[in-house]
C-alpha cells in the first residue's frame, strides 16, 4: 500500500488580504475620530504602512486593521507588525504579511512530529512547507490534530491530503 500523505504551510490568502486593508481604509476614511488626524492605511510594497498623527491614533489604526484581519479569517499570528515610530509630524506603523514557513519555524514542527507524533509519521521540510507521510492515515490524522493544538507562533494551513 502506498504512503498517505499531506502539507503542512502557512500560507495568507492575498486577495483577502487586500480587501481587509481597503476595508479598514474605508472605515479609518469615514469614523469621526479618525478626522483630522491625518489617519491614513495603504500598501507600501509587500507591507502596510498606517500612519496618524499621534501614537495612540496610529495604534487604533492598527486595532482597526486586525479587526478586519479577523473578519476576513486571517489569523494575527500572520502579521509581522513593527513599533510606532516617528516620521516627519507623523507616526507610522508597517505590518508585515508572514507567507510561508521559516527554516526555524518548520523544524520546530518537524521536532514536534518526531517527538510526539505516532512512530509511523515521517516529516520532511520542502522549501517554506513540510510533507508529513505515513502509511496509516489515522495517523496523519492524529498528527493534525498535534499540529493543531501545539502553541506556535504561526498558522498553520493542511493541504494535499492524499
């Protein structure tokens, strides 16, 4: 019998993605205290650039794009977001999009597969994702599970399930 298989990545929708910031651009644009602060959400090249005129604004500009991170189904561990800084009359905030699986990250998933998962599931890291094969899938299954309800700092996606 041949090996069952599946992908373990950690992966952001990118549309989704864009209609969350647009979104939150069109709330920041409309909410009365966000008038007059120079309130502001916009891509800037792979990352997105909220600025205000002050650091608590420029942080409920934040709270108001992870809302709509939220709702969009994109889980917070997948942002990458910096310290307010001062730039010019201005503090600013970029958020990083994590896309894929670190070299560090996939080999605290493999040690967690080799340590705790049933005996037969091998893991394999493959560029920014793990292949995870048994010959039983309800040890695959299992493993989910473990991926699952470990603590680690990224979200975790299952695909090709085979």
């Amino acid at each position: 019998m041949a090996d069952s298989s599946f992908d373990v990545v950690s992966k952001v929708d990118k549309m989704e993605a864009d209609n969350a910031v647009n979104q939150a651009r069109k709330e920041v644009e409309q909410r009365y205290d966000f008038k007059g602060v120079g309130a502001d959400v916009s891509w800037s090249g792979e990352k997105v650039l909220l600025k205000a005129s002050t650091e608590e604004r420029v942080k409920a500009v934040l709270d108001v794009l992870q809302t709509k991170f939220i709702k969009r189904g994109i889980d917070l561990k997948m942002l990458d977001q910096g310290d307010p800084y001062p730039s010019g009359k201005e503090y600013r905030i970029e958020v990083g999009i994590k896309d894929g699986i670190s070299s560090e990250n996939a080999k605290k998933v493999s040690k967690l597969i080799r340590d705790e998962a049933p005996k037969t599931v091998k893991s394999q890291i493959q560029g920014d994702e793990v292949r995870v094969t048994s010959k039983s899938r309800d040890d695959l299954q299992a493993t989910i599970a473990l991926l699952k309800g470990a603590d680690l700092d990224i979200d975790l996606q299952f695909v090709n399930f085979r």
